[in-house]
C-alpha cells in the first residue's frame, strides 16, 4: 500500500467552519469488493486491486497531488448479506470513503443502499443491474461500466443490422436472465427481427445438449446467450460439440468478459459476437495501459471491469481533489459535473441518474488462425456511439432525474 | 441450572452486554443471529440425535417472510418476524411429516431433499426476486416507540430474542419432554418398550427446532436488511453443522462458543478469499478426527460437568 | 410430422436420446459413490471433489507433461484411486467405530479443503481442454445431429457400469467384499484381509469419480467447483436406487436422465428440482429406495 505524506495546510487554513470540506482523517480511502474466490474472481478479483493502485499511483504521478490515498480490498462471495456487512464495517469503523467494483446486482444493489444511507461514494462498476440508475438510483451511485439495457441494445441491434435477425434464447432462469432476454428480444422486434422462441434453464446447469437440441431445431439465425459466467461458458462450449456455429447459426454472448474467452479457448470461443465497452487492443493508450496492467497482474491481461475501476478511480480522486472533501455525496455530485477524460474509456460524462456515458464497441472472437498470440482474440465488429449505447435518462424511472 | 452452567450464562450474557462497546454491534448481532440458529440445529442433533442437513430451509424461509412482511405489507418489526417464525414452523410441520420416519443417514437425505426443493422455489418465486433478494428492509419501529434504526435499541432487540430463545431451548431440554428425547438418542428400541411415542417426539423436537431456526432467520432479516438466497442455500445448512460440531454437540453452550468463532473466522478472514473455505474444511476435518466433543465440550469434559 | 403433446416426434426422440446420455453420465458418477456406501456404510461427500480431481489430472496431465486424453483416462483414475486409499487410511479407519455421521462430516470437510485449495490456485472460470482428436465431429442421425463424443460417453458408461456390476455381484472378489462388509470378523477369521480390502475398495470409489471427472473434461468446463453442485444431484440418484444396490444406482442414473430430459422439453425450469422432488417421494413412501433393502 503506497501511503503518501499530505501537508495539512489546506484542511487547517479552512479552519473549524469548513470543516466538512475536508478529508476525513486526513486520507481518503477506497475499498475494492468483489468477488475474490467464486464466479466472478476472474472478471475482476485480485486484479481489480491491481488496476485500483494503479490508479492512485498514476493519478497521484500525473498531478503532483498531495492527497493521502488508501486502497482495502475484501471479498464479498457474492452474498449481498456478507457485501452489505462489509460495507457497513468499511463505513462506520474503517471510515472507508469509497466502494468500487461490486459485480453481482443483488450485492451492488445492497452496497448502493448502504452507501446512500451513510453519504458514501458507491462506485460499481462490476454489476449489470440497469435497477442501479432507474428505480434504484442514488445520489451517492455512479455506475461506470456497463448495463443489462446497453448490452441488450449493443448486441441486439448490433446483430439485427448485419442481417441475424431471427432469435432463440437460451435464458438463466432469474431475474438477471430474463432481464436480458427481455430487453434483447424487444431490440430484436424494434429493428425488424423475429423471436423465434426462448427456452429457460436453471442456473448453474451443467448440460446444455437438450436445449441447444431445441435451438437448433428453432432453425434461428442467432442463439442469444442470456446467461453469465459458468452457464455462459458451458452454453458455448457444448455449442462448439454440437456443431451450432459450423452448421450456420450464430452465437451471441449477452455478458462475456475476456476471462470468459481466454477459459474457452479460440477453438471453442470462435465466431462468439457480444458488446463490451474496453478491450486492451483497441487504441495506443488501451495497448500502453494493458501492457502496463499485466506485467503487475501476473501476465494477466486486463477485463473491461479492471479498466472501469482504473477509470473510476482517477475521476474520483479528481473529484475529490476539486472539492477537497471526500464525503460521498459531494463527490458523486462533482464527478457528474466534471466531464471524464481517461486514456481507457476517452471522453464522457456521468449523468444525473448517475449513469456514465461512453461508446460501446461489438466484437466477435477471432479464428485461432487470425490470432497472433495470448489474449489476441477480438476483432471490433462495430462500434455504438455513446449518445445511443445507453437508455435515455427519461426512460429509467430515476427520481432523481425531473 | 447447575452452578456451572449458572457462570457459563453469566460469562456469555456479560459477554454480549459489554462486546458492543468495543467490537462492531453488527457482528455481534450477526453472532447472536447464528448462535440461536445453531442452538435450534443442536436441539435436535445434540439432543434429538437427528442430523438435519437441511436447516438452510427453515433460516431462509423465515427470513423471506419477514422481510417481505416488512417491505411490503409495512408490518412493524415484531409482526415481521413473529410472522416469519411461525412460517419456519410450518414448513417445520410439512417436511417433518415427511421426513420424521426415517432414521440416520436417510434422515439427513430426506431434509437436504426438501430443502434443495425450498432453494429452487425460492430462486424462482417473485417476491423473493431471486438473486437479488429482497433489498431495504425498513427497520420500523418496535411496538410503536422504539426506533430500531438506533444501533442500540435494534442490538438490546437482537440480545432479548437471543436470550429468551436460548432459556427456551434450556427448559425444553431440561423438561420431561428433553429427558424423553434424550432416551430416544441413547436407544430408541428401548423408548418404544417403554411405551412411548417416540415419533411425536421427535416430531415436536423438529418442529420447535424449525420454529427457533426461523426466529433467528427472521430477526437476522430486519437487522441486516435484507434476506437473500444464500440463507437457503445447502452450503448454509452445512455452517451449521460446522458450528454446532465445533461449539460441542449435545452441549447447551456449545452453538454459541461455535458461532463465536465461525463468524470472527469468516469476517476478519475475508480478505483472504477462498481460504475460508479451506480454513472450515480443515476444522470440520479435525474435530470430527480428534475434537469430536467440540469446544465447550472439552471444557465440559474437564470440569467433569455438563455445560 | 407427427406431434406428441406438441413437440415433433423427431425432436423428441432426440431428447430422449440426450436424456439417455445424460443418465448414462449420472450412473457413471453414482457408481462410486453407492460402491463406498453399498459396501463400506460411508457416505462420501469427497465424491464431487474426486470427480473435479479426476478432471484436473487430466487437464495438468495434457499441459504439463503433454499425456493426452486416452492415457489420463487410465492415469487420472489411478492418481485419484491412489489418493482415496491414503484419505481412507489416514481418517476414515478411525471413524469405523462411530456414528455413521461422522464420516459424512469429514469427507464434507475434506471436500471444502479440496476445492477450496484448487479454487485458489486455478479461480473459478475454468481451463480449457480440447476434444480429443479421434472422437470429435459426430454424424447426422437424420432427427439430430449426435457428436461423437456423445455415442462414446454412453458407450464407456453402460461399460464400467456393467463391469462393475458384474465384478461386485458375480465374481469371488466381490463376494469377499459383500461379505466382509456384513460380518467383517468373520471374513477376517477365514484368512481375507478385510482392512486392505476396505481400502482398495475407496481407493476404487474414488477412481470411479476420477474416471468419470476425465470424460467430462472436454465438454464441461474444467473448473474447481464444478463437482460441487453435481455432487447433491449424484446423491439423489444413490438415494433414490437404493444406498447399498449397484444395480439401483445404474437404471436409476439412465431413468432420471431420460425423464430430466423430458422435463427440460416441456418444463424446463424444473429440471433441476425434478429430481429432488422423485427424491422426496421416494423417501416418503420407500425410505430404502427402489431397489435397496433396509439395513
């Protein structure tokens, strides 16, 4: 943990009656939870610590700041009960400022009502929840990466334009599966496409020969993937054995991350198309970055959840620093005003319901011919412009937005 | 209560009156949450000599109702949760029918059966919105005047219920009705002999077992805010048997000392991942070679009196 | 084309082939574990992490020492069986005289350590391992498209299935085991070495869950929770066949894939809970199982 010196000059000279504008104890601290041992520990895990330093370390390089930052890291085991404990803990005893990452809704979406209680920043960008900026929305959230409207849209209508527009589901049977069929197949229609049918499986379902049996059968030109982590992977993988892709239809993974690809392998993986918002080939500074990422990462090459916590970091600490105050709400507040600038995700903006803004890119996954060596496995298909990745802001049911 | 047992209560009731002016009330409730869970497990283990592999059903359950009853129905605190015990008994009511004839190990299959049923009801049930859970549960006010967003009123809430479900798991262990289910661990055959109805015994052990399972996962709803599928998953019927086998089965104190140290374990160890995991293996596997007394056990066996 | 309640009658035979499959890896993986109850009264809940390690081996086998698909299917098994013996040496001897319970509780126990060590080194996403050459493609059966490696899972399975069966109920060896398990001094008076025996006969539970772990290798994800869940479905299948019949534990895998399939056409958020429902019913009504006797 880099702790660097602050000089107390800025909290003293504003005396006892500014005394909220400044940083609590004197150190702003941020804590990274996630899921380190189960589904999600590859997405983000240890590496999200990783790219959390970073942050602070760039950000603190790049301005000569004299903020005194401190990064905590736990794991939640994605229970919201053990998330919303540990986020309690941070807040009232640790006097943790910030929370970062929080992949899984039910946990993200407890964290996001802690926060708020307590007027602490909730900075999530691991979930996929898009409840987190409409009914669930908060002043004290921001939520950076990705949602399940912006993935149905991004590779929904994505699809539809380049001519997949007959559909048949393969849905995890809970409320983030239907979800995203849900939003998928109304991108579908709204474009001119079909459903074809849907089948639902339990989560956690090992075999899937029967129900991609039943997509096949449908004779649909997409099989919509709207499933996560192991179900999404054995889903493609048992595709691969069943000769859905080479026997002409396509598969479209509604959530996948590099972690997902690189498990598969390109053999299995191939032809795969989704949406995602990073990918570490996509220009100089992504490239720049990435390389920097893995050699602290033990090789591992950045997901698109690694960067969201780099980017949300720096924005923060700009926040931050602008107001000199760390407390929660202010923060958030600040960081919507200020526009984002990072070399990851560009130029953006947080919006009132405190959604960030960014263009969406389609990829498919490269032929193992195609690919030159580790982690080379996408090619960008398409990109969504940021003004139409994300749902309108009058659309999400946020009160917070008139 | 012997004289030992008398300190033995006096040290943990100091104990919980004390520890939350100096470690996180929330954790301590959190223990007390698992510590009546598992008092209500050892009822029928300790004492009953049934091994539930199941009892995920009836703390999650509870809680569910609870939280539902709360959110959504704006019952007061005291409502949510009696409501949520009393749907933990009937579910105790259902599945012991069900499962109260067999023996041993098909026992223990019967319960992990049904409750896996419960597990993938609740996954699919609306109200529970599955992986979600049920989020911000108010608090509410108890009876009327108390507060319990106050840390304080809802941990002195959280201790009344502990305690009185504790005393009430004593008396019945210390009653007519304990003795009888005593003699049905030691010999059932020899229960049978002597003209007793050892079904409805055990029948009405498993029952008040659900029932005080449910209290403790109903009150763990309104403290935490939140029920989710974790309570009622199989790996959570599992941490009870780790806690109770660790604590000392068949002991009154034990569950607690158990819940004691599982829930520090899994708090102040979260930070190292999925060595939790390891960490509960290794103690499931070396009380069971060498420490089958559990905890409070050993001290019972040392001072020669039971605890 | 005909319907039957609204599915194509070819489209159904088709599931019910894979259901057939399906239940042909359900017996495979219940074997080993009615062998260890059916014989040794001990319920071993290390069954699914014997199955991850079998899986395991054969992924480490193929990327650290390059030995491919056809050589872990005998190595893995012999790796894991060895492994049982030693688990059952070491811990489970000493757990003979109590409550059957116990033993329960410490393979649980064992199988945390076991997953928890290998979830730590590998995460969670899984490793990837490649169809072996030889059995991938498959062929067009004109209601479905079949892969190979499909045909040959039913085929080893209905195999080891019937070896076995056959080993257990039929021949010398198993009579001793049989035997030994019901009178185990008396065995022992005539000459048998009855210890040795209960070890090899984990040691053979265990490389049953090995073996099934490397045909499951290349078409589910290699990961190190993937016996965990598949464990709790494996003990229903035993429970409902009967816990000490082999041959219950065989027709009840093939029934429950074939009628798990049929639920996944017509129901198929069900699927997972449809056999612990069978499970609850039998319980209820044949607490012994279908085929079991009532020890």
């Amino acid at each position: 943990m880099s702790v660097l010196k602050m000089a107390a000059a800025v909290a003293l000279a504003l005396g006892a009656v500014s005394a909220q504008a400044q940083v609590s104890d004197g150190v702003v601290k941020i804590g990274v939870l996630n899921d380190m041992s189960s589904l999600y520990a590859d997405v983000g895990g240890p590496g999200s610590v990783v790219a959390a330093k970073m942050a602070v370390e760039d950000y603190i390089k790049a301005t000569k700041s004299k903020l005194k930052v401190e990064i905590l890291s736990a794991d939640h085991q994605n229970k919201p009960d053990v998330g919303s404990q540990i986020a309690r803990q941070w807040f009232d005893v640790d006097h943790v400022d910030a929370i970062v990452d929080i992949p899984n809704s039910g946990v993200a979406l407890a964290v996001s009502a802690v926060a708020r209680e307590k007027g602490k920043a909730n900075l999530n960008t691991g979930a996929a929840s898009s409840d987190l900026t409409g009914k669930a929305c908060s002043p004290n959230t921001v939520h950076w990466l990705y949602d399940t409207w912006m993935l149905a849209h991004g590779t929904g209508s994505a699809i539809v334009k380049t001519g997949g527009d007959t559909w048949f589901f393969l849905t995890s049977d809970y409320a983030f599966g239907h979800a995203l069929e849900r939003d998928t197949s109304e991108v579908v229609k709204a474009n001119g496409g079909k459903v074809l049918g849907a089948v639902r499986h339990p989560i956690n379902t090992q075999d899937f020969s029967s129900f991609l049996l039943q997509a096949q059968a449908s004779k649909a030109k997409v099989i919509g993937l709207a499933n996560a982590g192991a179900d999404t992977t054995n889903s493609i993988k048992q595709a691969a054995e069943f000769g859905i892709v080479k026997g002409g239809q396509s598969l479209a993974g509604l959530l996948v991350f590099l972690s997902d690809v690189h498990a598969l392998g390109l053999q299995t993986a191939q032809g795969l198309i989704f949406t995602e918002t990073f990918y570490w080939d996509l220009n100089d500074q992504t490239r720049a970055w990435s390389k920097r990422f893995a050699a602290a990462n033990g090789g591992k090459y950045p997901t698109m959840d690694h960067a969201g916590v780099y980017a949300v970091i720096l924005h923060y600490l700009k926040a931050v620093e602008a107001i000199k105050s760390d407390d929660g709400t202010k923060a958030v507040a600040e960081m919507k005003k200020l526009p984002t600038d990072d070399p990851l995700f560009g130029k953006g903006t947080i919006r009132a319901d405190g959604r960030k803004i960014h263009p969406a890119y389609l990829f498919e996954v490269k032929k193992p011919s195609e690919s030159k060596g580790a982690y080379d496995y996408y090619k960008l298909r398409a990109t969504i412009p940021a003004d139409q990745a994300f749902r309108p802001l009058k659309d999400g049911g946020c009160e917070l937005v008139k | 209560m012997s004289r030992a047992q008398r300190i033995a209560f006096g040290v943990m009731l100091a104990f919980f009156l004390l520890a939350p002016l100096v470690l996180y009330p929330v954790f301590l409730m959190k223990v007390m949450c698992f510590a009546l869970f598992a008092c209500a497990f050892n009822l029928l283990i300790g004492f009953g000599g049934l091994l539930s592999f199941g009892h995920a059903m009836f703390l999650g359950t509870a809680g569910y109702v609870s939280a539902h009853a709360a959110k959504v129905w704006g019952c007061p605190p005291e409502l949510a949760i009696l409501l949520g015990t009393l749907s933990a008994a009937a579910l105790g009511l259902v599945t012991g029918l069900l499962a109260i004839r067999r023996q041993g190990i098909y026992f223990a299959m019967i319960t992990l059966a049904l409750s896996q049923m419960i597990y993938f009801y609740c996954l699919q049930a609306p109200f529970t919105h599955g992986e979600d859970g049920i989020q911000s549960v108010p608090r509410g006010t108890l009876f009327g005047f108390i507060d319990l967003s106050n840390i304080w009123a809802m941990y002195a809430t959280v201790l009344v219920v502990f305690v009185a479900g504790f005393l009430l798991i004593y008396r019945a262990i210390h009653s007519p009705f304990g003795q009888v289910l005593k003699s049905i661990r030691e010999n059932e055959a020899r229960a049978i002999s002597l003209g007793y109805d050892t079904t409805r015994y055990k029948f009405l052990a498993f029952v008040l077992s659900a029932a005080l399972a449910g209290l403790a996962g109903a009150t763990k709803a309104i403290v935490f805010q939140l029920a989710s599928l974790t309570d009622v998953h199989w790996t959570m019927s599992g941490e009870v048997v780790l806690i109770t086998l660790l604590g000392g089965m068949g002991t009154i104190f034990g569950p607690v000392a158990g819940a004691l140290v599982i829930i520090t374990m899994e708090n102040y160890l979260a930070q190292l991942g999925a060595w939790v995991t390891v960490a509960q293996g290794v103690i499931f596997v070396i009380c069971v070679l060498a420490f089958r007394r559990g905890i409070v056990g050993e001290i019972a066996h040392f001072l020669k009196k039971p605890l | 084309m005909t319907e039957i309640f609204g599915i194509p009658t070819q489209a159904l035979f088709g599931q019910l082939l894979i259901g057939l499959i399906n239940g042909s890896f359900y017996a495979l993986l219940s074997l080993g574990l009615a062998v260890i109850f059916g014989l040794l009264n001990i319920i071993n809940f290390t069954h699914g992490a014997q199955y991850m390690l079998g899986a395991f081996c054969a992924y480490l086998l193929l990327n650290k020492t390059g030995v491919g698909y056809w050589w872990s299917l005998l190595l893995a098994p012999l790796i894991v069986g060895a492994l049982g013996m030693l688990i059952e040496r070491l811990m489970l001897k000493r757990l003979y005289k109590l409550d059957h319970l116990y033993g329960l509780l410490l393979t649980f126990g064992l199988a945390l350590v076991i997953q928890g060590v290998f979830r730590n080194e590998y995460g969670t996403s899984g490793q990837p391992y490649a169809m072996p050459a030889e059995l991938a493609g498959g062929r067009n059966l004109g209601f479905m498209f079949l892969p190979n490696y499909r045909a040959w899972v039913i085929a080893t399975s209905v195999a080891v299935c019937l070896g076995t069966w056959f080993v257990i109920e039929k021949t010398k060896l198993g009579s001793y085991l049989r035997a030994a398990t019901e009178n185990p001094a008396l065995v022992q008076a005539f000459g048998i070495n009855v210890p040795r025996m209960i070890t090899l006969t984990y040691g053979f539970g265990a490389a049953l869950a090995a073996f099934a772990g490397v045909m499951a290798a290349p078409i589910y994800q290699v990961n190190p929770q993937m016996g965990a869940d598949l464990i709790i479905v494996v003990f229903a299948v035993v429970v409902i066949g009967g816990m000490g019949s082999i041959m219950g534990s065989i027709v009840t895998g093939f029934s429950l894939g074939i009628i798990e399939g049929l639920t996944k056409v017509f129901y198929p958020e069900a699927s997972n809970t449809v056999i612990f429902v069978i499970m609850a019913i039998v319980l209820a009504v044949r607490p012994a199982g279908l085929f079991g006797a009532q020890k």
